[in-house]
C-alpha cells in the first residue's frame, strides 16, 4: 500500500473531476443547444397550420372487448344480434370466441357462412402457437392466433369452433370457377401421435378414399411447405370438417332447399368487403410514376422517422403527413434567381422539420429516434419531397401512413416502424386476382347478395372484415360496400339493428373509414 500516498489519491481525484466537469459541460451543451433548436421555432405559426390535424372522432369510446372467464358464462341470448366490424380479416378470432364466451353460440361445432374473395383457408406460419385442439383460455391465447391473414379459418377448426365451412366465392374471379358451381368434401384433422417431445403440435390430415384412409403430416413453414404421407395410426383424428365452396348462385340454389342448411344450426355470418372487388392500393402511386425502388426507398425511410405504437398514433401519423405533403404543395419558391433559391429551398426544409417535431411531440405520436437523428431521417425524406411534383405528393398524402398490422396480434411491434399504406399486394407478383368493379356491378352484387341473405337462418353473430389496411377491398368503393353490407344485413335479419353494429377499435381511419378521410 505504499503507493498510495496522500500526494498520489489528491492527484487521482483531481483527474476524475477535471474528466467529470469536462464531460457534464459537454452533455449540458449539446442538450441545451438541441432543445433551444426545437424550442426556437415557432410554435403559433406550426398551431395554426398543423393543429386541426389532431381532431379526432369520438369512436374511442368504444369499450374494447375483454375476453371473459369462460366459467362465468351466464350472460342470457340478448335481444340483438352483434355486427362486428374489424379491419383485418384475423382480427375476427377475439369476436368469435368472445361470442361463444357469452353465450351467444356454443364453444364448439358452430358454422361457419364465409363470403369472401379469397378462401382463407392456409395454415398459419406457427402451429405451435395455436390451442391444440382446444378453446382458447385468454385473450393473449387469441392474440397468438392472429397470425396471417388468411389462417383464422383453419385454426377455428383445429380449436373445434367451426366444423362446417360455407364458403361462397366471388363470381368476378375466373380462377375460382367449379366445375357445377359446388365443390364439397370432408378434411379429418388430427394430432401426430409420434411427435417428438420438441414438436408437440404437429397437425395431421387424412382423407378417405374406398376405405381407404390416407394420411399427411405437414412441414416446413408456410413457404416451404411439403406433405409427407405417413401411417393412418399415427394420425389421431380430433377434428372433422364438412367443408363446401360455391358460387354465389348457388348458394342461392342451396339456401331454397328446405334441408341443406337448418334453422337450428348455430350460425357466424362473415363477409369480408373485398368480395365486391379487390384492388392494389399502391396504384395510386403507380400512376403518378411513384414506382417501386422509389416506394421501397421511402417506406426504408420512413420506418426510420415514425414508429406510431397504436391505431390512435397511427391516426394521428397520417393526418401530419397529409399535412406535410399539402405543406410542399403549397410552397411557391422564387424561381428565378438560383442562389436565392437554393437558399429558400434549405431555410424551408429547416422550417418544416421543426414544425412536423413539435407537431408529432404534441400529438405524443413515438419516433423512432430521438433528436438529431430523427432530424435527420426526416431531412432526406423532406429532400425526397421537394423533388416531387404535386401529383405525386398529392398521391402519397392520399395513400397515406399506417401500421404495418393490427397491433392487436402478438407478433406486433411498434419498432418495425410506420409504413406508406399501399398494402400487401403488388400488380403483377400477387397471388391475388384484381377486380376493380363499375358501380352498376356493386349494385347488382349487392341485389345478389340481399337473396343470400334473405334466404339465410338468423345469424347468431356478424362479422365483417374490411380489409384496407392489408390493400384489397377497393377503396373509393368502400364507403358504398359497408353502406350496402349494413343496410343489408338490417333489412333481412330481424335481430341486426342500428345497435348491433360494433366498430372495432383498431379500424384503419378509425369509424369512418381511409378513403376520403382528409374531406370530412
Ligand atoms: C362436436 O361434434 C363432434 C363430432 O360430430 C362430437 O363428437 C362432439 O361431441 C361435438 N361437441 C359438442 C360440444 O357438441
Ligand atoms: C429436443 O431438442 C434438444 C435440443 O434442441 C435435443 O437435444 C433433443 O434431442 C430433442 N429431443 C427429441 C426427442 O427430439
Ligand atoms: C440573387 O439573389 C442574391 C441574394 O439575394 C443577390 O445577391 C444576387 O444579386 C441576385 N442575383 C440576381 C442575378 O438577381
Ligand atoms: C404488369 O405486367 C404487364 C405485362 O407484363 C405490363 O404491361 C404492365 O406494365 C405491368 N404493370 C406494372 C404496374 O408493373
Ligand atoms: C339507423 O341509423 C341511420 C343513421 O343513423 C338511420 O338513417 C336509419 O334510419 C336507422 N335505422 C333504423 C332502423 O333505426
């Protein structure tokens, strides 16, 4: 211990205070000098400009549905039959089993009435993720389950809530054409029986044939999917599924024969909006030459700046950016002298980042950064912008931003950042068929389908999907499809009334809906 002498500990405190002292001024600076960088712009001018942006509709009043212990279910049939109305088609499955949880149909063998463009009939990405073989106990059971878009259905089954599936195909799309119109027949699904402790949920399938029965088992994740045919014994049938596709017309044929379809029968009615037509909504953005290394590029950017946690942040989000893009349009630089309008352009872009800073503070909507690099990220959008015309900048405040998915799914993560709302299909690499119909075919469409329903029993619950946010149903027929759909459903079934309909909280543009959402 020699070397610490008196001399020696007063020289080493000495250094620590003088690197403390540097460091805390360094900080204190450049946290000054930021915050006095926000704080110098000018907040009456960024009010006036940016605040009606953050109105907002009332519907948030909207209790949210809490999944109820399945043991306290006394609740009695109520007078009126719920609609439910969701945005994306998965977000269905907490309705459903909310349903069955308060009496309104049993836990099992219910069916299924499904009209909808698209079948939805995959398997989701991750099996072990859903109840095997049971109903789900919890609402963070659902969340799991909302996995794809297009798997709620098979994974109704494998939970027992469905076991008959009617599914009634838009006549529009020739690749869904049968032959007779009517295509029916019957999936068992079981339990693997040799699964490995590691892969407990492995779902097999098996057909009958001449008595004979045949059986899959399923690898691989959805991509890579490969059916590997394996011993009838090592599949444990649990679930049968009388499974029937159709046309709309004969549906209609059906539904007039007294046995097909009994009153009896516990009943989910869904219909999904892009039945009367399916579009890309980056379009939009197509047609004013916005294409897509371009879209990609900005979507990497503004993944970066915005990071909405909710539909209301998302809301809130897009209702800035549309503000942000009328604020380009409307910037009239001086074009003739060049060095004043370089300079011009740079005090401007230096301006707008200010108020869309404070504007997005005010509003509590969460960047992804803070400070200087989410100054940044937004400088090379703002540079993206000035280059635009404004056709184009008109066509992205139109499009506008929101999540990438419902942030009621589990997988949801706010972090991935906001996205340009051009959903998921593309024109000419989509799976999908694109149908945009003329108004005349949505009122035939909608005659077509008051049969269906007029024949239909009483539904014991609704649900409706509207399917914008993921980019189908299109979208300056949107507000004509729900108000159809609904008047619809009120006109032919006795217990649906102006009460029922229940919009859900997570609604892309809330109530009202995307399309003409800066008009209201
Ligand atoms: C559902 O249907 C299956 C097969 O028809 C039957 O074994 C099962 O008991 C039914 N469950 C209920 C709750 O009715
Ligand atoms: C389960 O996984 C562990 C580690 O991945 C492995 O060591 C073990 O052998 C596996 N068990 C079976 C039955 O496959
Ligand atoms: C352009 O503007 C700058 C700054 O205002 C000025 O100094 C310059 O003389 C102008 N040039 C012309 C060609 O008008
Ligand atoms: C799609 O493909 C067709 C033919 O290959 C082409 O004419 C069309 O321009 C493409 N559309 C888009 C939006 O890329
Ligand atoms: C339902 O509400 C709408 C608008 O609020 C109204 O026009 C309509 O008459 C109502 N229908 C019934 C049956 O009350």
């Amino acid at each position: 211990m020699s070397r610490l002498t008196p001399y020696r500990v007063f020289e080493v405190t000495v250094f620590f205070c003088v690197v403390w002292t540097f460091l805390t001024t360094l900080c204190w600076t450049w946290f000054l000098w930021t915050d006095h960088m926000v704080k110098s712009s000018d907040i009456s001018t960024v009010q006036e400009y940016w605040e009606p942006v953050v109105r907002l509709e009332s519907d948030l009043l909207f209790e949210p549905l809490r999944l109820q212990n399945p043991l306290t279910r006394v609740s009695p049939r109520p007078k009126v039959t719920p609609v439910y109305i969701v945005e994306e088609h998965h977000e269905v499955l907490t309705y459903w089993y909310n349903a069955a949880n308060r009496g309104l149909l049993p836990t099992q063998n219910n069916t299924l009435f499904h009209i909808d463009a698209h079948q939805d009939g995959a398997s989701p990405e991750n099996w072990q993720a859903v109840p095997f073989f049971r109903f789900p106990v919890s609402e963070h059971e659902i969340r799991l389950m909302m996995q794809q878009n297009d798997a709620f259905i098979f994974e109704s089954v494998i939970t027992g809530f469905i076991n008959r599936w009617i599914y009634v195909f838009s006549s529009w799309d020739p690749e869904q054409k049968l032959e007779d119109d009517y295509l029916i027949y019957t999936k068992y699904i079981g339990a693997y029986t040799m699964a490995s402790e590691n892969k407990t949920n492995a779902i097999c399938e098996c057909d009958f044939e001449e008595e004979q029965r045949y059986c899959m088992l399923q690898i691989g994740d959805r991509e890579s999917q490969q059916s590997i045919e394996i011993p009838p014994d090592h599949c444990d049938i649990k679930r049968i599924v009388k499974t029937e596709y159709m046309s709309e017309q004969k549906a209609i044929e059906l539904l007039k024969t007294t046995d097909w379809l009994s009153p009896t029968e516990n009943l989910v009615l869904d219909i999904d909006e892009d039945f009367y037509g399916c579009e890309a909504s980056c379009m939009p953005l197509y047609d004013v030459g916005i294409l897509e290394p371009e879209i990609q590029m900005l979507k990497g950017l503004i993944a970066r700046i915005f990071c909405p946690m909710n539909t209301l942040q998302e809301r809130k989000l897009d209702q800035i950016f549309y503000r942000l893009t009328q604020r380009f349009i409307g910037w009239k630089p001086n074009n003739q002298n060049k060095t004043k309008f370089l300079q011009e352009k740079k005090e401007f872009i230096e301006i707008v980042i200010k108020e869309v800073e404070t504007v997005v503070d005010m509003n509590k909507v969460q960047k992804c950064h803070r400070n200087t690099l989410f100054r940044a990220y937004l400088r090379m959008l703002l540079k993206k912008f000035e280059k635009y015309t404004d056709d184009q900048l008109r066509a992205l405040g139109e499009v506008g931003l929101c999540l990438g998915g419902t942030p009621k799914a589990a997988e949801f993560e706010y972090q991935r950042g906001a996205r340009i709302c051009d959903g998921y299909n593309r024109p000419n690499e989509s799976m999908v068929y694109f149908h945009t119909p003329t108004v005349q075919e949505i009122i035939d469409r909608t005659i077509q389908l008051g049969e269906i329903l007029q024949l239909l029993p009483e539904p014991d619950v609704v649900t409706i999907c509207r399917s914008m946010r993921d980019g189908y149903t299109p979208r300056k027929f949107f507000h004509k499809i729900e108000h159809d759909v609904l008047k619809l459903l009120e006109d032919n079934f006795e217990k649906v009334t102006n009460d029922s309909v229940h919009y859900d909280n997570d609604l892309l543009g809330g109530r009202y809906g995307w399309p003409d959402r800066h008009e209201v």
